[in-house]
C-alpha cells in the first residue's frame, strides 16, 4: 500500500497532516497545542479516528513539531485513546519533544497512551508492513 499523504492544513496556531503508511495512519502536528487549538487538535483528528475506528487502522499521532501541550489538549488525547480502545484500535503517540513529554510524564500520560521515541519506532510497535514502507520511503 506504501505512502500515502494528506495536505497540511494549519488551523489557528496548529499545523496538522496525515498519511498512509501501509496500514497504519501518521497524523503529523506542529505548533503549540494549548486551550484555544484543543478544539482545532478535536476537529482535526474526528474524522481520522473515525476512519480508523470504522477500518480498525493503528494510529500514530506525530509529536515532533508539538512544543507545548495544555491540560486541555491532554483531555483531548485522552478521549481520543477512550474511542480506539472501545473499537479495539491501536493509537499512540511518537517523537515528543524534551518539554511535551515532561508533561506527559508528569501528568502520567504514558498509562493512557503508548509513547515512543520515534515515529519508526510505533510503526515497527504496531506494524511491520508499515515499517517496512516507512524504511522504504525514506522517511
């Protein structure tokens, strides 16, 4: 199935992509993830968990380009990992930089989400065929 990307979309603050990685989906975010772009993170990534829900696709959430995250933004997070338990669907997040995964650490995130230090790193957790595209598209 190889890569497939969406174009990036900036909302308010917030820059979000996703992608096709074989059979999992990378959603890429950039930006600081505080109070007022929590419901522009929500908006973005509804549809995506809904697709992935619907086709039982992993999820990768991106977090190299994230520099701060709210408690508002970890709400967020946290209903999104809700969701794709119900369904039995893989979500995780990669790539945290050292401040936002200080948070995460703090706020005990890693209990409700699977935090990797790279993205290649939960596509070879979750998926050996998106691992496989993911090493072959040079990424």
């Amino acid at each position: 199935m190889g890569v497939r990307a969406v174009p990036a979309v900036r909302e308010g603050g917030v820059k979000f992509s996703s992608r096709s990685v074989a059979d999992v989906i990378v959603a890429a975010l950039a930006g600081n993830i505080d109070h007022q772009n929590a419901r522009l993170l929500q908006d973005a990534l509804s549809p995506i968990l809904s697709e992935a829900g619907d086709r039982n696709t992993p999820v990768v959430l991106d977090f190299s380009g994230v520099e701060y995250i709210s408690s508002m933004g970890l709400r967020v997070l946290m209903v999104a990992a809700k969701q794709m338990r119900s369904k039995n669907v893989s979500i995780s997040v990669a790539a945290l930089q050292p401040f936002v995964l200080e948070i995460f650490e703090i706020a005990r995130f890693r209990h409700v989400l699977p935090v990797f230090p790279s993205v290649r790193a939960a596509l070879k957790d979750v998926s050996e065929e998106a691992s496989a595209a993911y090493e072959a598209s040079g990424a």
